[in-house]
C-alpha cells in the first residue's frame, strides 16, 4: 500500500479533491489509476513500491521512491 498525501505550501492544510495518479518507472509497471485525496488530503493505491512519479491534476510534482507514505507538497 502506497499512501500519498498532498499538502498546500500557501497554508500548510491537507489538500482535499485533487486527482493523484502514480507513474511507475520502467515498462511493466506503468500508471496506476487516478484516485482522489480525502479531507486528510490523502490517496491511498494498492501498489508494490518502486520508482517514479506522483502526478497531481495531469501534473508531475514528486519524483523518487514510491513506499508507504509520501507527503507531496504542491
């Protein structure tokens, strides 16, 4: 399980209803699903972690290890 969560740099505050999708590196893994943040401003994917890019709205803006809970600040 892979948790992200997104947190607004203009407040500090969990970012709620914003689309996030996973982009993982290499050919077999690909892009999970887009699922949207919770009031914690958290997204939850049922994924093995590895690699790559955390999309928020179409845009990337996270890029490294994909594991356990990964606080993304946009």
């Amino acid at each position: 399980m892979i948790t992200i969560q997104v947190i607004r740099n203009s407040t500090g505050e969990p970012a709620s209803n914003e689309r996030v999708s996973l982009t993982f590196d290499g050919p077999l893994r690909g892009v999970m699903p887009a699922v949207m943040t919770n009031d914690n401003g958290e997204a939850y994917f049922d994924s093995k972690p590895g690699n790559g890019k955390v999309n928020i709205n179409g845009n990337a803006k996270y890029k490294g290890h994909l594991n356990g809970h990964v606080v993304v600040y946009i």
